[in-house]
C-alpha cells in the first residue's frame, strides 16, 4: 500500500513539475539557465553541502535501540522535505511531518520521551 502511496504521489508531484515547465515555458527556461551560466555549479554544490551537513546532523540525532537510517536515505528524505517546505507558503508545514512519515519504518513507532 505504501508503495502505491509513493508512485502516485511521484506522478503527481511530475504533473505539476510538467505544469510549470509548460506554463513558464523550455525557451524562458533556457534563457534565465544561459544567464545563470556557470554560477549554477557552485550554488548547487553549496546547498547539496548544506543539505549534506543538515542530513548528518538529523542522523546523528536519530540514535535508537533499533537501527539508524543510512546517511543516503536520511540526505533524500531532507531534501525532499526541503522541496515540500519551500512549497508550503508562510510556515514549515508540508515538509516536517513528511520526515516523521519517511522515517517512522525506519525508526518504529515507540517514541522515547525526555525526563
């Protein structure tokens, strides 16, 4: 069921990917990307290290009796909430509870509570 849960929201979230593309349009797309030029690179690495660094971070919290997700699982589940959040206008509120949902298999559903 979760899987099913996933392909439709990929093709969902392609819809509206190919929506924007349609409605901005592939020639102002390429324009604003040649004005760009080169500086694309370093941007892109900086936020993949951003990203990198804050997908440690939330690893190295997520120390349980059971298991710990991979470094790789917990980098995509950021980056996705990421994309989730800038979609969520004014608060944090698309991307949050999508890494709850991500990691809860990972991590079990038992939740330790602080003294």
């Amino acid at each position: 069921m979760i899987r099913k849960w996933h392909a439709g929201l990929f093709v969902l979230g392609a819809a509206v990917f190919a929506y924007l593309v349609a409605r901005i349009g592939l020639g102002q797309l390429a324009s604003d990307a040649g004005r760009t030029g080169l500086m694309f690179v370093p941007i892109v690495l900086l936020y993949a290290l951003v990203y990198a660094c804050s997908a440690l971070a939330w690893q190295l919290t997520m120390a349980t009796d059971r298991s710990r997700p991979s470094f790789w699982r917990t980098y995509a589940v950021t980056i996705a909430a990421g994309a989730l959040n800038f979609l969520t206008p004014v608060i944090n509120a698309g991307g949050e509870p999508y890494r709850v949902a991500a990691m809860a298999p990972i991590l079990g559903s038992s939740v330790r509570r602080a003294p």
